[in-house]
C-alpha cells in the first residue's frame, strides 16, 4: 500500500505518557513516546519522572537501571542521576564528571495521569492543563482504556470538531452546535449537543469541548433527563510521527448510590471507547487533506485548523508525498 498523506511533525504540548498506577515508587518503566526511548520512573518518596532513556556515560539503557532512594542508578557502572538529571554520584566512588547529565522532561501528575511536556527544542511548559475535580470534590477517579492508532494527535483531536461524522459514523440521532468556537491562546473552546438515541427515544447529552493543545481534549457532558454529568477525557499521545496511543477516560459526578455510579461510569466509558474504535480505521485509512472542499453543515474544520498552526515550530506540512489540494 502507498504510504499515506501525513502530518510530519509532531506538535508542541502536553501527552500523556501513563497512568499513576503503571509506575508504582521504585518502579523503572521504559516507554517511547515523540520517537524517542524514554525512562518513566518513580523515586521511593513517590515523585515520578520522566527522562532520556540512554545513560550519558557509556550509553546504557535504563531500563535496567534501578531507583535508589532519590536517584536512578545505572546497572552498568553505576552512576546516579538526581531529579535534575545531574550525576550525583559514581559507581567508583571518585570524582563525578560534570558534563554526566541525562536529559530530562517537565512533567505534571494529577487526576490519576502523569502528562509531560513535549517540544521539539525541550524548552520548558507555556501553559498548564487543567486540574479536574476527584473524589474530594463528589466526583468518581478516571476509568482509562487505551488503544494504538497509526494517526497524528492533530486528526484525532480534529473529531471534536467534526460534527459531521457524529451520525454518520457513530450512528447519533442528531447532532448540533450549541454555540461558537471560541480560541483563547492554547485554548479552543466548542459546545454542541448530541442526540444519543433519536426518535421517540431521545436521549439529549450537551457537550462542552475544551482542546488545551492537541495531546489533551476535555469534554464536559451534562445529560439533563438524568441530571449526569462527565467529564470525558480523549489523550492522545503521540509515539513517534505515525501513530498515537490514544486514551480514552471518563469520571462522574457522583450519582445515586456508588454502584450505580460506578455503573454510570463503566456505560460511558464503554462507549467512549467503541466511539474511538469506529474512527480508528478511518483515521489509519485517511490522507491529510490540507484543504478540505468544507460544505454547510461541516463544523469549524478552517477554524480548528489555524488554531493547530500554534503548536508546530515550523509551519505544518505533509510529509512524503505532495499536498491534495482542494
Ligand atoms: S553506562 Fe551508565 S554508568 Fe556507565
Ligand atoms: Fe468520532
């Protein structure tokens, strides 16, 4: 098959790159994320970090390093990286060289995800992704399921956008806007509703989008006829330039008694997740069209489109083969 039409860099912000369980204290775990081997691991004290996965001394791996209190220890000679990434101590017990420094990612942890900040010249964040209420505040922890897609966190992220498909693929009774997208800096902001069931039937859910970049899109659901609210989250993270591992995640406002919530929680997270399944292989099938023939009843695809442009370094192109043009 002909290599399709992709977006060739991966954009600025902030991914996903596991859960808080996945990486329990002392843990070292590899995983590869932005087309490089990267270290995940968790100090005794419980701070994760994120870091290189080659020792800066001979080349190592670290995966097969160790936690050692505060530091990650090299299994080949010993060395011992801080939270800065500075070697702090050798194997030797001698002098510690000063350039031996393992490159290091900023990250933050919370709601049960540790996200961290990709930019192509690893400058440090330029904003924050929200901190969603937990079970302090009357909400559920989030029920996460993950799939691998050949695709680019910005067509993934384009869908919340794409209210076209919503019927056609995901067969919804209807579809509509409930307002105008609205763009602040990083921050893209949609509203529109959904009706789940159509007919007689009718189960009307409105849904409030935020994109805060495009490895994180929240979606706040309100469903009046039950009086249920979600927060829905869609992570995309982006492996290396053609696939994502794409999260899917739901928490609820506490509804009725705990198994009924737990209940709730489970249906939605359910459906969530057969929603990204259906789009799946058409992300994997599909080429980038740069400009789409839009047509009425499309969503805000041009303005999604220029707020994309803020989160590449250099301007978006297509790699490999030339753009389709309209
Ligand atoms: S390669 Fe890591 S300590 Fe030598
Ligand atoms: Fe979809």
């Amino acid at each position: 098959m002909v290599d399709n039409f992709r977006l060739a860099e991966i954009p600025l912000g902030w991914y996903t790159v596991a859960t808080s369980k996945e990486v329990k204290p002392g843990q070292v775990l590899p995983v590869k994320y932005f087309g490089q081997e990267l270290i995940l691991y968790r100090t005794e004290t419980g701070e994760a970090r994120l870091v290189d996965a080659y020792c800066p001394h001979m080349g190592a791996h670290l995966a097969h390093g160790k936690v050692q209190g505060d530091t990650l220890r090299c299994s080949f000679h010993g060395f011992e990286f801080g939270g800065d990434g500075r070697c702090v101590r050798t194997g030797y017990g001698k002098a510690v060289p000063r350039k031996a420094k393992l490159g290091t990612w900023p990250i933050r942890e919370h709601n049960g995800f540790v996200f961290a900040w990709y930019h192509p010249e690893r400058t440090q964040p330029d904003w924050d992704i929200p901190v969603l209420p937990g079970p302090k505040e009357g909400w559920t922890n989030f029920r996460t399921r993950q799939i691998s897609v050949k695709s680019h966190p910005q067509e993934t992220s384009e869908n919340s956008v794409d209210v076209g498909h919503f019927v056609e693929v995901h067969g919804f009774g209807d579809s509509w806007y409930n307002g105008d997208l609205e763009v602040e800096g990083h921050l893209l902001k949609n509203a529109y509703g959904i009706d789940y069931l159509g007919g007689k039937l009718s189960l009307i859910c409105n849904f409030r989008v935020e994109v805060h970049g495009l490895g994180y899109s929240l979606v706040r659901v309100n469903t009046p006829r039950f009086d249920a609210n979600f927060n829905l989250l869609i992570l995309s993270s982006p492996v290396d330039e053609d696939n994502v591992i794409l999260r899917t995640a739901v928490s609820v406002r506490n509804w009725g008694p705990r198994p009924w919530t737990l209940f709730v929680r489970e249906a939605a997270s359910f459906g969530l997740n057969k929603e990204v399944g259906e789009d799946a292989p058409i992300w994997e099938a599909k080429r980038y069209v740069e400009k789409p023939i839009l047509a009425e009843g499309d969503g805000p695809i041009a303005e999604y489109r220029r707020y994309c442009k803020q989160f590449y370094a250099q301007p978006a192109v297509t790699a490999k083969l030339p753009v389709v043009a309209a």
